[in-house]
C-alpha cells in the first residue's frame, strides 16, 4: 500500500504529482511535462528537514502515483465551541437557533471543555493536514477571559505542529466599553487579533463610532482585526459600506479581514465591483465561508432557495483581494458536519464555488491565499531548500484527490507524523 510504500520514515527521495502553481523553482517550468489537470510529475529529494531537490520526470519514465501538496491552513475555525451540538444542538438550522444555543452553552463553558475542544480539533486538523490555523474565540466577561488563559497554553504546546492565531469574538460594541480595553490589552499580550459581530439591525451612526472606536484600539494595541460581517441575506452589503467608510476615515495601521461578507453576492454587479476595487484598495482580505452560509442563510421553511448568500470570490479575486476559503464551525449550534478536513472542504467547496483546484486562484483559496492573509512566514509554494512541510495523497489526480476520504501521510518540517512524531514534537 501508498503509505508503508512510499512514505516510511527512510524515504528520502519519491515521485509525485505537484500543482504547477505551487513550485517556485528557478528552473525553467516550462521544460516540465504537466498534465490537464495542471499536475507536474516530479522526483522530490529529502534530506535535514527540507527539500534538498525538485527533479523533473522524464515522460518515459514510470508516472508517480501520488500528490504532493503543502500542508494547508485554515484561515477561520471556531474551536472552542467545536463539536458541542451533541448537548446544544441547533435543530432549525437558523442564524438565531445557532446564536441561541451559543449563548446558553457559553453560560456554563469550563476550561476543561474548552481544553478538550481544542486538543481534539487540533489533533483532527494535524492527521489531516493543516499546518496553521487562525481560531476565533468566545471571549466576553470572565469566560472569555479564561478561554484566552487556555488558548496561550495552548498555543504554545502546539507550536512545534501547527501555528494558531487566536481572534477574540465579542459583539462590536464590546469594544467600546472598559472591559472591551481590558481585553484588548490581554489580547495584545498574547499577540491574538480582534474581533466582532457586524449585522442587521444596522445603526448607521451608532456602527461607525463602534468601528472608530475598534479601529483606535486596533492602532494602539497593534493588534490585527477579524470580523464576522454580514453573514446575512438582509440589507445586502450594509455592513461593508459602513465599514469600506471608516477606512476612508481612519488610516488603520494593522491587517483588516473580513470574514463571511456573505450579503454581498446580493449585490447587482457594478456596485458590488466598486465595493470590491475598494476593499482592495484599502487592502482587505476576504474569508468565504460555503458550509455554514448554505446551512444557515437564506433558509425558507416552504422553499429550496437558490440565491445564496456567500462572498463572491471571483469578483473580489478580479479586483486583487486576497480570498481564503475557511471551515468556520465544526460539528457546533452553527453546522453540524465537519471535521477539519481540508481536502472534504475543497471537495465539497468546488461545487458551491466552482472553485476548481486546477485552476491557480481555485487552489490559492486554500493554500497561498489564506497564508498571506495570515502573514505566514511560509507562503506554501515549493522550492529547494523550503522546509518539508507537506502531506502526500494516494491519488494521482485531482479527480481522486477530491473523492472522500483519500488516505494521506502528513510531514512536518521533515518528519512523518506517527503517534511517536506527535508526541515527541508536541512535548
Ligand atoms: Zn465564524
């Protein structure tokens, strides 16, 4: 089989399928064979942790059986709450069953649970390949605060496997108050972003002191802002507008993601191009979220809708935003499913998106888009001397890769991981 075959802790040297838009070779690509699906077959030499040589395979000699991809990363999960709808479950399937449920499992969230999500979301994200991760996390009044004690332990125990940046989630106006500074002064020591809710009902003038007030903070603390805006099918875009106007009023200094911007695919086509050139030019990025929008928005007991709220990626792409598809809830009030498996993502994405991997801004939406807008320090292209941060997948094309579930072998700076790896990296 793949897995004893090819990958045993000896091999040094094997052959895979490698996406064309993921080497950054200096040598000339074009000599190299690539397949329709955009695949290139490559002989990959290990050696100290990192790649020590990317060869071409000559098109008599046998083609590889497996794919190579860089380990990938998840721009936005929600691990504090994962798999907590065994005891709160959202039965309707609506924004406000979901809200409800949270708020209500959140008045009785210990640490202990909260440790537990998190260990076992990371321990399903590393077997299945994810090597950085940004969470965001509960975080008003004493709960809150705790979580965020446990969250640096964390953080720091995981290190060595994956990297997590932690985003804290109030309702916006949190940050206005005094407990909202306090938090941001602790999440500034633990180098976390902040975070918040942006949806209707919108209050124009009471959103944009909201915002002034986030942002100032945002500027003080050098923290990076996160937020969850209009993940709704009402007032289509109102949310970014009020947004898109605060940045023309205040130069904020640290990185802007918006997450969800669902409501905005509602938008007839040349207005919604203009607030795209805008987000682009004040440098947003975008995190498109397909499996909680489907679940949750739009939802008609009567009818099957079929305009879907989701942030259109294609035309943010068009206009030079950075777009990352993330997981966002697992197996919690807000989506039932999951199981931080970024190739069932991809697979199940495609579809909703007609996002195809194959297609260099389809694949960037898991791999280079979400490392820039994290600021990895690696972008997740291939090249001599790149650290061996990869999973091999028993398929040999992206037609197999994308059928669930392929087995997968995932490296880490150059070791597989076992259970042995896990730990001794872990510790
Ligand atoms: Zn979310």
């Amino acid at each position: 089989m793949f897995a004893q075959r090819k990958t045993s802790p000896e091999i040094q040297i094997f052959d895979a399928f490698v996406p064309r838009g993921l080497i950054s070779s200096d040598k000339d690509p074009l000599n190299l064979q690539i397949t329709p699906e955009g695949l290139v077959p490559l002989r990959i030499q290990l050696g100290n942790g990192v790649i020590k040589n990317i060869e071409a395979i000559k098109d008599h000699e046998d083609m590889p059986s497996i794919l190579m991809l860089p380990r990938f990363v998840e721009p936005h999960a929600h691990i504090d709450k994962a798999f907590t709808w065994g005891t709160s479950p959202n039965l309707l399937g609506t924004y406000e069953g979901a809200m409800n449920a949270n708020l209500e499992e959140y008045k009785q969230r210990t640490t202990q649970e909260v440790r537990l999500r998190a260990e076992k979301s990371l321990n399903l994200a590393l077997r299945n390949g994810i090597r950085a991760i940004r969470t965001h996390i509960d975080s008003f009044d004493m709960i809150g605060a705790q979580s965020w004690d446990v969250f640096g332990e964390i953080k720091k125990e995981w290190k060595a496997l994956i990297e997590m940046q932690c985003v804290a989630l109030v309702p916006i106006e949190y940050w206005t108050t005094q407990n909202g500074k306090n938090l941001a002064s602790k999440v500034a020591e633990k180098h976390g972003l902040l975070g918040g809710v942006i949806s209707p009902p919108y209050q124009k003038k009471i959103l944009r002191n909201q915002l002034r007030e986030l942002f100032s903070l945002a500027n003080d603390f050098g923290c990076g802002i996160d937020l969850h805006i209009d993940e709704t099918s009402l007032s289509p875009g109102a949310g970014l507008r009020e947004l898109l106007y605060m940045l023309d009023q205040i130069n904020l200094d640290v990185p802007l993601t918006c997450s969800h911007l669902s409501s905005m695919a509602l938008i007839e086509p040349e207005p919604l191009k203009i607030l795209a050139d805008r987000l682009a030019y004040h440098d947003v990025s975008v995190v498109a979220l397909p499996l909680t929008n489907f679940w949750l928005l739009s939802r008609d007991e009567n009818c099957s809708p079929l305009r879907r709220p989701l942030a259109p990626i294609k035309q943010l792409q068009m206009a030079g935003v950075t777009v990352a598809i993330g997981g966002d809830n697992v197996q919690d009030p807000w989506f039932p499913a999951g199981n931080f498996d970024p190739l069932a993502l991809m697979s199940t994405s495609m579809s909703i998106t007609h996002s195809a991997p194959w297609n260099r801004l389809g694949l960037s939406l898991f791999t280079t888009g979400p490392a820039r807008l994290m600021d990895l320090k690696w972008d997740g292209t291939f090249k001599i001397g790149c650290a061996a941060d990869l999973i091999l997948i028993d398929a040999e094309n992206w037609s197999a890769a994308m059928s669930t579930p392929p087995s997968r072998k995932v490296m880490v700076n150059g070791q597989w991981i076992t259970h042995d790896t896990f730990t001794s990296l872990k510790n």
